[in-house]
C-alpha cells in the first residue's frame, strides 16, 4: 500500500496473509486503512473487490467498465446497487477499447451530446431518488450499503449521499484506467479525481497498477 496522506514521497508497506487464507472473505482480521491509498492485488489476487462487496463496511466500488459491474449485480442480487447511468460514455469504448482508433481522433458518441437537457436531469434525478430509497432501505434493515458505478457517474452518488460519504468506503478498481483512458475521455477521468480528491476513505486497487 501507498500512504500519501501527509508526505510527498509515497510510502510502501507490505502486508502479510496469514497462512491458509485464500479469499479476502476468509482473513477477519483484515482492516483497509482509512487514508488514501493505493493496493496492489498482483500477488493475492485472492477477491478483493468481492470482499469489499460483503464485508460489513458501508461501501462504494467504481468500475471502469459497466460490464464488470453488471457481473458484480448478477452475482449478488438484491443486495447491492447498480447506478446504471444511461448517459455515461457510449458502451462500443466498453466493449472495443483496444480498437479504438487513436490516429483518426474520432471519439465515440456520448449519449449526452444528443439528449435533451431537461430528459437528462430526469434521468439522474431518477438516479438519486433511487440511491436514497436504497440506502435508507438497507440501513433499516441493519445490512451494508453497497453501491456500485461507472466512474463517470461517480458524482451523482457523491451528490446525492452528501455527508452521509464520511461513512463510506470508495474503492477505485482497476485504478490504472483512469491513466489509460483519459486519451479519449480527458474531462471524465478529471471530473473523476477532482470528486475524490477531498475524501480519505480511498483505496485505489487493481492487479496490474501503474504505480510509476
């Protein structure tokens, strides 16, 4: 992990798994530290974002790519909550990333750039009132919260939780994309970390990071 909470100089501490663990679910004991930091899940690769989906903390996981966090909604029913933003970026960057044409500079369509205005508010305000009946349904129900998003929907849950974020956990997966794809979608990736930026409760992992 990197703590980068006080120091310019990013420091790296390693971690040992107990003997004969071999999920996150299975070490009780764990505790993510509560500064921003960064995990590399290289080595274990042993279901970190599955743990942070079933622990008892109050959580949200942003995802680069909505097919991921499609498969996270399927594997856990009714238990957690896709915010499924019909205006983020055109799912065709999802599915041909690597085929994406650099040298033509053609960007795929975003769905905002055709839908009216007022049907936009619509649809995150839907959004919002959705995240909130939620939460509320969970709290009283005495389980986690556990959300999960695009990162580029990110601000509407930021927006609609307020103070409530100070009792969530966000983890960032696959954190290297946001290096990786701000070659085609610059001001989403900013918009991104500038709503990150002011929260501690920050854990930025993935498998293969970009650390340098």
């Amino acid at each position: 992990m990197y703590n980068n909470k006080k120091k310019k100089i990013m420091k790296k501490s390693k971690i040992t798994v107990p003997s004969g663990i071999r999920f996150m679910s299975e070490w009780k004991d764990f505790i993510i530290p509560d500064y921003p930091c960064i995990m590399d899940k290289k080595i274990p690769g042993c279901g970190f974002t599955e743990y942070c989906l079933t622990n008892s903390e109050n959580v949200i996981l942003c995802s680069p790519r909505k097919l991921l966090l499609r498969n996270k909604e399927k594997q856990h029913p009714g238990e957690v909550l896709y915010v499924n933003n019909s205006l983020d970026q055109d799912e065709t960057t999802d599915k041909d990333l690597e085929k994406f044409n650099r040298s033509s500079g053609i960007v795929p369509t975003k769905l905002t750039d055709i839908t009216p205005e007022a049907t936009q508010q619509e649809i995150i305000e839907n959004l919002k009132n959705l995240i909130n009946t939620y939460s509320l349904n969970r709290s009283i129900s005495g389980f986690p919260v556990k959300i999960i998003v695009t990162y580029d929907s990110f601000r509407i849950v930021k927006e609609t939780l307020g103070d409530r974020m100070k009792n969530f956990r966000v983890v960032i997966d696959e954190f290297q994309s946001i290096f990786t794809d701000s070659r085609f979608k610059s001001d989403t990736e900013l918009s991104f970390m500038y709503h990150l930026q002011d929260l501690q409760k920050v854990c930025y992992v993935s498998a293969t990071p970009m650390i340098n």
